[in-house]
C-alpha cells in the first residue's frame, strides 16, 4: 500500500507540472535546458556554430508541436525570425513530453499528432514518465519518415 501511494503521489506531482517551449529570449541566450536544437531537414543536432546563428536569427515564437512517434522527440518548438519563415529550419525537441490537452489549445492532426500556434503560455506540456527502454529505442537522431 505504501509502494502504491509513493506512486501515484509521484505521478500527481510530475503530471501537474506544465511546461512550455523556451522563450525566445532563453533560445537567444541558449537557455535551452533539456530541449535539443536539430535541423529541420535531416533530424542531426545542429553543430555549435550553427546554434549560433539560430539564436541570433530567432525573433518570434511559431509554434508547438507533438508528433507521436517522432524519433527526434515527439515535443517540438517552432520559431522564426525577422521576415523568415519556415521555422529557420530548426526545431527544438524534447522526448519526456506531451501536450496538456485539457487547455483546449492543442489542434488535433489525426494519428496522435498535434500542434498549438497559440502564444507561448498557452501551449503547455506535461512531463511524462517514460521508461529508460523506451528512451533507447528514440536515441537515435537520425531523421526518419514517420508519416
């Protein structure tokens, strides 16, 4: 009984704290925590170099994502930057994530797939408790055709 409650009293705590994608200042100052920046294009994390020049081209908040699934990690964070679009082809991505879908900001794309182009703070995950073999089987960065 005790075992049980430890449990759900951690399960409690971890799924009532919500989180969003960095804001745009904390990407300016790579203040980035557990989220990792990947290029758009192929899914591989960007080289130092190329980080630097995200932070400094990022401008706007885009929008979050969830893509079940997704081997780079399915919460994802779109930005862009002064007359650019198309996300500077980068994202920022986390596995130990998941929409809080209760807000009502999150747009169902079918499949387990959402996004919220909403203002930062109403775009809100929840930690999840993922086990440590299910993260192996998405520790590879390669970038794959999930759709």
């Amino acid at each position: 009984m005790k075992k049980f409650l430890t449990i759900t009293s951690l399960f409690l705590v971890l799924s009532a704290q919500a989180e969003t994608c960095p804001s745009v200042d904390d990407v300016q100052h790579n203040r980035l925590g557990e989220w990792r920046v990947l290029n758009a294009n192929s899914g591989e994390p960007l080289s130092p170099a190329q980080i630097i020049k995200y932070e400094n081209k990022v401008r706007y908040f885009a929008e979050a994502a969830y893509y079940k699934g997704a081997p780079e990690g399915p919460a994802q964070c779109y930005y862009d930057g002064e007359g650019e679009h198309y996300h500077l082809e980068t994202y920022l991505a986390r596995y130990d994530l998941m929409p809080v879908l209760s807000r009502g900001n999150w747009y169902d794309r079918g499949y387990g797939n959402y996004d919220c182009r909403h203002v930062l703070v109403d775009c809100q995950f929840q930690k999840t408790i993922m086990p440590t073999a299910k993260l192996a089987n998405f520790s590879s960065n390669k970038a794959h055709d999930f759709w």
